[in-house]
C-alpha cells in the first residue's frame, strides 16, 4: 500500500539501517492503517487521565518511540496512554 512512497522517498521513510520504517515511515504507516483499523474494530472514543492526544501519524510515532505505549482512535485523531509503568507520554 505504501510502496511508491517509501520507493520515492527511501532517504526520509527508511530508518539508519535502511530495512526498518523510519519515524516518518512509521508516521505514514499509522495514517494508513489506523483509520481502517478504526473502522473494521468500531473503536469507541477513548478518555483518560494520563493520555495525550495527538494526530494519529504523530501518536503512532510517539508510541513506536516509547515502549509498551498505546494508540487509541478518536475521530481522525488518536490517544497515546503511556504504559503503565510510565506516568506520562511525551507531547513534543
């Protein structure tokens, strides 16, 4: 599904050993799949305390980052909630 673009752009969707989806790669991954996954799941709205939420590229990124984190659909956004050993996610 995302082949042409990591094709097209193998400099910013490949990660340093070029076999692993970069940050980027990631981030277009989760736009991709996040959406229909929603849908096919019927996902209800996720609320909680310590969760920030962001855009579902940048959520999918954050949480690829932090180990154990996960990404929750809300409309075309998504909730990023730490694991629960963590007491926070990070929102930059």
């Amino acid at each position: 599904m995302l082949g042409a673009e990591f094709d097209a752009h193998p400099d910013t969707m490949f990660g340093p050993d070029q076999f692993h989806p970069s940050t980027a790669g990631y981030r277009a991954l989760g736009e991709a799949i996040v959406p229909v996954l929603v849908e096919a799941l019927g996902v209800s709205k996720a609320q909680d305390a310590g969760a920030a939420h962001l855009e579902i590229g940048r959520a999918a990124a954050a949480a690829a980052e932090i180990g154990g984190a996960e990404v929750s659909p809300e409309g075309k956004d998504a909730v990023l909630r730490p694991h629960p050993s963590r007491s926070r996610v990070p929102t930059d």
